[in-house]
C-alpha cells in the first residue's frame, strides 16, 4: 500500500475545491518556485542526486583567458531562457528558443558539435532538471 495516499487524497480533495483562478494561481507559485530551486542547484554545478558536474575539459595556455574559468550554464539558468509558467492542470519549467537544444544534449549526454570547426563529440551529462527530496 502506499504509504501517500491518505495525504493525497486530502490534497486532491483541496485542489478540487479551489477555483480555476485559484488552481492557476497555485501551479504558477509552485513553478516559479521549482524554477528558483532548479537555478540554485545548477548555480551550485550539481546534478538533481548531489553529485557535482562534470568538470570542463582543460583548455590550452594560449586560449582565450577568463572566459573557460567561469561557471557552466551561468545565462542558461536565468529567467530569461528558463520560464516557468502554470495552468489549472500543470505547472511547467522549461527552456526557451535555441538553449532548448543545448540544453537536452547537456540533459542526456548526447553527440553535438559545439562549434563550426569542430567534429562531433559526446557531451558528459549535467541533468538540469529532477526533482529529490530536500
């Protein structure tokens, strides 16, 4: 038996008694609440377990300076490309536009071309999105 289901059938109960108005209030709130809790987490550069990402690859002295020392997916995780948004049956937080791509390679470890010039290469996975317990 599921030790839960007391506790969400009382929940089930509550949200069927609010209004649409108040159901999208809600899983707007709680989105925009997950969105806070997923850029912190990826601020920390670690995946949705605790464990941390995996570290950039070394780059050579005469490449260009300062710009492999900074963070991993520092403009990904802003408000700008990272949206949350609600209605009355879902709350959402997604990715916008052309991150969308980057985004699902660095999700799920997939092949990309990170430049023009470049050839094809696996990228290490650094899952974005999860949810655990905390």
């Amino acid at each position: 038996m599921n030790d839960f289901k007391p506790f969400e059938d009382k929940l089930s109960g509550l949200i069927a008694a609010l209004s649409p108005a108040g159901r999208r209030r809600m899983t707007v709130d709680i989105a925009k609440k997950l969105r806070q809790r997923q850029q912190q987490r990826i601020k920390s550069q670690k995946a949705p377990d605790g464990s941390p990402f995996a570290p950039r690859k070394r780059q050579p002295v005469r490449a260009k300076k300062g710009r492999i020392k900074r963070e991993m997916f520092a403009k990904l995780r802003t408000n700008r490309y990272m949206k949350a948004t609600g209605n009355d049956s879902a709350a959402v937080v997604e990715f916008t536009g052309k991150v969308q791509r980057i985004a699902r390679v660095h999700q799920l470890g997939l092949k990309d071309k990170p430049s023009p010039k470049s050839g094809r290469r696996r990228v290490p996975t650094a899952p974005y999105f999860g949810v655990l317990g905390g």
